[in-house]
C-alpha cells in the first residue's frame, strides 16, 4: 500500500485544525476549570510556569491566584492544556466550576490576603548575551529552556541597532558592562577564552564605531535605560546587577584600568560617579584595581563568605496582594525563607540601596539583600543576586546545573515570576 505525500499547506492547516479541536472544550468538560497547585503538592513547579506560557501563547487567559496554594493558575479546561500537563508531569486537577467560583469567592474576602491577576499575553523575551553562549551559562535562560518557554538571543550590535523595544521582557547575562571584561584580569588573563573575548569586544566595539570596549557598553547601558524608560521589563542577576547600575553612574567618565582600556583611569572617577544616574545604589565607592575580582563595594561577596551555606538564607517579605500587586507576584512561592547562592555579585549591601527602592528579599543578620525591585519611567526593572539558585558556588568551567534534579527549586521560582509578570494586568501599586 503506497500513500499520497501530504504538501506543507495541507499539513499546516492539518495541525492548525487539530489543535482548534483541542482548545475547543467537551460538552464533558464545558462547565469546568482546571487548577495547577503551586504549593508542595506540584511534583514540578519549573514546568507548571512554562505551561502558563504555552497557554498565553494560545491566546487562552490565565488565572494567576496569588497566595493561593502557593501561587496557583486557574485555567478553562482545554483537552490540549490538560494533555500538556500530562507530558510534561505537572501536577495539576479537574474542578467544577462551582468549586472554581468557591476558591474565587474565597479569595476576593476583604480579609484574606489573596488576589487573582488575570495573565493575558505571552511576553516576548530577549536574552542579552554573546554569541556562543550555552544556556547552562546563565540560570535564566537554563530555566526557560528546562521550562520550554522560548526567547530570542540579543546583543551589543543589535541594542546599538535599536531593537530593545520589539521586546516585553529583557534579561541581561551576567555581563560586565563596565568594560572591564568581568574583572578577571588577575586570574584568566592568559586564558585562550579571554583573550578571544577581549579580540571579539574590540573587533565589535570599532565595527559599532566606537573607540573602547567600555565606551560601547555604556552607549548599549543606555539604551535599555530608555528601554525601560519606555516601558520595558529588565531583569538581571549577578554581575549584570552592579555592573549595569555603576555603568549608568558613571556615564562619560574613564574608570577602566590601562589593563582594560589601553588608556590610564580618570584619576578623580569616584568623584565624578553621579548617583541619580544608576537605578538601585548609592554612594558606593568604586574597586579599580585590575587585580582585584570586584566592581565596587556593592557586592557583599565578603559578608556572605564568612556565613557558610548551611546558613545562607534570605527571607522573602510578604506584601499585601489586594493592594501590592508587583511585588507579591515577584515573591510568589512555596517557601518564603528561601538558601542563599554565590555568585560575582552575591547580594548587596543594604546601606546603598536607595531609599524609593522596593526590597522583596534580604538577609537581615548580615545586613544583604538579595532581591530588589524599583520602576523607572514608564518601565520597572529587578534585580537578584547571585549566580545558580542551586549550585551554592558556581565556579568557571563548573558542570551545568541538571534542573531535572531540582523542579521545585524555590529560587529558580522567583525568576520565573518575573517572566510571568510583564503578562499580568495589573491595577495601581499602592507601595
């Protein structure tokens, strides 16, 4: 028995009619809701975000129930959604709809500090990191592809080129947008990776027209500046935090080593840093020595060596839902005291985090945060310190972490959160 190839139109409108079938409920299921827990009963929580994605994309709204279960979605039930749950083993139950309106009713209670956010279109995210980079570099983009929530890769030449605003989301890599190629100097400096990356920056800093590496990072620091001025989401981690705050502090102003920038540091840099610039920090004082493995004092690498992992932890904060909105979204979790994690930039002193800035978690006995959030024209913007939620010390040349081992990893949650949250319709903040 010979069979007629199928042409690619066919075949297209073969799965486009399929998947309508699918997303078309049952008279079985019609009047009927389907609840994905986000308290210790969901066997993945990391996957159960990459199907509320998968939902938006289909144009199909999503429920997100803050504090309810630890942070569940409420979705109609759909065969296809009911399917992906299963593929992907994400805990999750059929409910009637009258015990759907019964969890609402509960929630909506004036007294209880729970509220449901109405999650409507799937964010369109931009990952900012080099070319040849692996998504086990960066605990975000490994979180979306353990996830299978997609993103597009973006770098210097396409920010300078001004593609940010085709974007909801920004995530930043944990780069170095000082200039100062990651403060490695001391350790890797003849080292074959760095030195094609020194080559490759100083190759795509004069084809962008610019005279230094660190010229041009604080050229493409401005642009997401506007871009979240603009409306834009940025989120970043480690390095990418201070890093990103003290190139926008120190716009126009040589803090770069000879070691970096073939040309000596402005000798009064620290005075010249001007604070109003950045977005998170204050008054911190620059480490210029090429030899040392730091931006500034921002980090507090140092305080957290001498805690020890069996005691690192921060603490998320609890914020009102009917009335705090972002932040409670940002600290949706099954655990609020969550285990710290190292990284170039660990956590942040909390003596220079300026005072409009919105502190979601922290260390309070060492004086660290760890999870900060603040909005900036039109746009908001949040950092998390540290590298690897689950690999306590990342070094270079470590083994990517294995997220199989880890589905209800906590921190890696709280970045979740934040690729959620450009979805969300949101009302006023009131913090």
């Amino acid at each position: 028995m010979t069979t007629t190839p199928t042409s690619p139109l066919r075949s297209s409108l073969i799965r486009a009619a399929v998947l309508v079938f699918l997303l078309v409920p049952s008279t079985a299921t019609w009047a009927s809701k389907l609840l994905i827990p986000m308290d210790n009963s969901q066997r993945d929580h990391l996957k159960a975000y990459g199907i509320a994605y998968w939902t938006l994309q289909r144009d199909v709204t999503v429920e997100w129930l803050l504090n309810y279960k630890g942070g569940s979605f409420l979705i109609d039930h759909f065969q296809a959604i009911e399917q992906e749950c299963t593929i992907r083993g994400v805990t999750f139950s059929v409910i009637a709809d009258v015990q759907a309106s019964a969890i609402l009713a509960e929630i909506a209670d004036p007294e209880v500090n729970m509220e449901v956010v109405k999650l409507e279109k799937a964010p369109k995210i931009a990952v900012y990191a080099p070319a040849g980079f692996q998504p086990w570099d960066d605990a975000v983009a490994l979180v979306m592809t353990y996830a299978e929530i997609p993103y597009e890769r973006i770098y210097d030449k396409e920010v300078i080129a001004g593609a940010l605003p085709k974007y909801d989301w920004l995530h930043l890599h944990h780069e170095d947008f000082t200039g100062q190629y990651g403060k490695f100097y001391r350790q890797f400096r003849n080292a074959p990776w760095y030195q094609d990356q020194v080559r490759e920056s100083e190759a795509q800093a004069a084809e962008l027209g610019f005279a230094k590496v660190s010229t041009m990072k604080g050229a493409v620091a401005g642009k997401i500046r506007d871009y979240v001025a603009g409306g834009g989401y940025l989120f970043t981690m480690c390095s990418g935090t201070d890093s990103y705050d003290i190139s926008l502090a120190a716009e126009g102003v040589d803090i770069c080593a000879t070691e970096f920038d073939h040309d000596p540091i402005d000798p009064a840099c620290q005075e010249k840093i001007d604070f109003t610039r950045s977005f998170a920090f204050k008054d911190f004082r620059l480490v210029t020595d090429p030899m040392v493995y730091e931006f500034s004092n921002i980090d507090a690498t140092d305080i957290h060596n001498t805690i020890g992992m069996e005691r690192d932890f921060f603490t998320l904060f609890d914020f009102s839902a009917k009335w705090d909105l972002v932040p409670t979204m940002l600290c949706q979790d099954h655990e609020q005291v969550v285990k710290g994690f190292m990284g170039q930039t660990t956590a942040f002193r909390k003596s220079l985090v300026k005072p409009d800035v919105l502190i979601m978690g922290e260390n309070k006995a060492q004086g660290t945060v760890k999870y900060i959030h603040g909005e900036f024209g039109l746009g908001q913007w949040t950092y998390f310190g540290g590298h690897d939620p689950e690999d306590y010390q990342h070094m270079v040349g470590d083994p990517p972490t294995d997220l199989s081992l880890f589905p209800n990893s906590s921190g890696y949650r709280l970045i979740l959160n934040n690729i959620l949250f450009p979805a969300a319709r949101k009302k006023k903040q009131k913090t």
